[in-house]
C-alpha cells in the first residue's frame, strides 16, 4: 500500500494525473502538478507576492520529456527563457494549439508511465487489431448488402450506426493502471480527502495532480477556458489587456457587402411599408374591438422607422468605409479564438495597440493557422465598420 510520504514521491506527480484523473483532465491537472513540483525543485521560481514565475536556468537539464513540455510552455512568452512570468500569461496558443499542446502532453506521459511498467492498454494491440478487423468486415459488408438491396438509406444508417458502436473499440487504447501502477493510484486517490494540504505541503503537487482543490491556489493555468482579458509585453514590460468585441450588428462588414444588403432590405422593407399603409387605411378605430389591432399597427410602424433608421446607417458607414483609407492596427497578437461550424467558420484575432482594450477582428483562416502569440500583426481596418482590408505579420 501507498501511506508515506516516501510512497506518494515514489513517482513524479504528473504520473498521478494519469493514474486517477479521467483523461479529458489529465492534461490540465498533469501539467500544473509538473510545474509546482518544478517549483519545489527549484527548476522555477515562483514570486507570490506579485504572482509571477521565473526560470533561473533557461535550459535546465535532466528533465523528463514531459517536464520539458511544461517548461517550455511556461517561458515561451519570456524572451530569453527567464525573465519574470505573470502566472495568468502562461498561454497555449489558440484553441486548436492549445489541444495539440494537451495531446502531445498527455502522450509524452503515457509513455513514461508505460516505459516504467505503471499502465497498460485496457486491451493488448492484438486483441484491438482482431477487433477492428471483423468489426470493419461486419459494417462494410453490411453497407454493401444494403446498397445492393437498393435500399441506400438504411447504408447511411448503418454508417452512422458504425460510428456510435466504434467509441467502445477506441477506448481500448486508453491506459490504465497496471502492477505498481494500481497500488499507487489507491494511495493517490486517497489525497482527494486528505485535510490541511496547502502552499508549502510536499504532497501539494501530488493533491493537485489527482483533482483536490487546496485552498490558496487558483485554476490550472493550462486548463481549457476564456478569460476577458490577456497578457501583453508589447513595450517590455507585462500588462494586462481587456479584450472584447466590436460593437454593432454588422460589425466586421465589407464595405460592400453592407453597401448590396440594401438591394434585398429596400424590397423587404418596400413590401412591409405597403403592407403597412393597406392595413392602416382600412382600420376604423371608431371601434373599441379594433384596439388591438391598433396597437399592432402602431408597433409595426415604429419596427418600420427603426429597421430603416438602422438600415440606412448601415449603407452610409459602407459608403464612407468604400472612400476612405483604411486605419492601421498594429501590435503584438494576445488572443486567437475560432468559432468552427458545420456550414461557416469564423476565426478572430486581437492585437495589443497600446491601448488598455484590444478589439478582436475577423481575420482568414489561413493567416489564423499562421500565427503564434506575440507575434506583430497589421491590419489595415475599414474605419466605420472595422473591416480587415488586409492583415500580414510584420516584423517589430
């Protein structure tokens, strides 16, 4: 059994994460286990008066592959690897970055933790192989004999059919607990429960890994989530940048694009005022059951005056942004964001202008899948409607 101290440092804390935590939160947990158990060797050093965290070495040797991982996500942003860190600048990257950084991180500990004998796979790859083999040859063959039934409907079925059954036979691969690796998860789980861990508990790193929430520490900085603001050094020195969204619906337009929505709004809005004018003609509001109707009348038309009112500004701010130059905003990039979906994608970029706002825009996707935080961007910006003309990645 697992009891002592001695037990629970048998093994680097990180490995406790992947021996207790569900593997959506291995990562997250692993990785800020691995950076206070590399402030309890002295690898960084954490100031928590004013929150930040430095290497004293840049290149520290005799860390294991995962450790490096963590380490080199720490200082990435610190030119020279060892500067001061605020701890909320510790940034993966964009949300796509981000989830390749947890998956190369979760890989890299299960490898150490197989080399060492701690997990194996639920099934050995030979079982898996056999598995997928008559798997494969049932669903394939019964597509073929639902097509040659003529009935491809009920192909498409079985396809999907196929894919729901397949989730079980994926999670084959996952490791689990095996030989010392099983006493030592009992040990480690039991830390959940355990009273009084906090800042300065050598078990501090090990409570953390297994998920317990010891008082005095925040969220993981390599967990998933937003936050309204990010992390700028554009002048040197770190500062904090609120970061929001342009304000008003069309927002992040073309000129010319707000400039054509007037063709199919002025026919939409046209038939609407007819309509209109039809039904307030032939109202008599001498009667009181007609109230009703006035009211909805009334409200029609004062919908009319507003969406006219809004559609007109919205083709004079296109008119004026089809004339004027372009207003250059230039700076460091401190937020990516993608909102991916089935028909359209948008991807979103901040720079930090020295301002204490930065404003995401609309940006290519091929120019998002470029960019690395901190790297200098302008964009050229349509002044009314904040439309990117033009974006490249400049030197500072």
């Amino acid at each position: 059994m697992v009891n002592s101290l001695t037990d629970l440092a048998a093994e680097r804390p990180a490995l406790a994460a992947l021996l207790v935590q569900p593997p959506s939160r291995v990562a997250a947990a692993g990785a800020y286990a691995t950076m206070l158990d590399l402030v309890a060797r002295g690898v960084l050093v954490v100031n928590a008066t004013a929150g930040t965290v430095q290497a004293p070495q840049p290149d520290p040797a005799g860390l294991a592959p995962f450790e490096k991982h963590v380490f080199d996500a720490v200082v990435a942003r610190e030119p020279g690897r060892s500067g001061s860190i605020p701890l909320g600048a510790i940034d993966l990257g964009s949300p796509e970055q981000s989830r390749q950084w947890h998956q190369r991180f979760t890989g890299l500990l299960g490898e150490a933790a197989t080399a060492r004998g701690l997990v194996r796979p639920r099934a050995p790859l030979g079982v898996r192989v056999v598995l997928w083999i008559v798997f494969t040859v049932l669903w394939v063959g019964a597509v073929a004999v639902a097509w040659q039934a003529g009935r491809p409907q009920l192909g498409i079925g079985v396809v999907l059919v196929a894919g729901l059954v397949s989730l079980p036979l994926r999670m084959l691969k996952g490791l689990v607990p095996h030989g010392q690796g099983t006493q030592l998860a009992a040990g480690y789980a039991r830390l959940r429960a355990e009273p009084g861990i906090g800042p300065g508990d050598p078990r501090l790193a090990y409570a953390v890994a297994v998920g317990a929430g010891p008082p005095g520490l925040g969220a993981s900085p390599f967990a998933y989530g937003t936050q309204p603001f990010a992390w700028s050094r554009r002048d040197g020195t770190w500062r904090r940048v609120a970061v929001v969204d342009g304000r008003g619906f069309a927002f992040g337009w073309s000129p010319w694009a707000a400039l054509g929505s007037l063709i199919p709004a002025a026919l939409f809005f046209g038939i609407w005022l007819v309509l209109l004018r039809m039904f307030s003609a032939d109202l008599d509001i001498g009667q009181l059951a007609d109230l009703w109707l006035v009211l909805l009348l009334g409200a029609g038309w004062v919908l009319w005056v507003l969406a006219v009112a809004g559609l007109v500004r919205i083709g004079w701010r296109g008119l004026h942004d089809a004339v004027r130059p372009a207003r250059v905003v230039a700076g460091p990039v401190i937020w990516l964001e993608s909102d991916i979906g089935e028909e359209n994608s948008t991807y979103r970029v901040a720079v930090d202008d020295g301002t204490d706002v930065a404003v995401r825009y609309q940006i290519a996707a091929a120019l998002y899948h470029q960019l690395r935080k901190d790297q200098w961007l302008r964009l050229e910006v349509t002044p009314k409607l904040s439309h990117v003309r033009r974006a490249e990645v400049v030197d500072r």
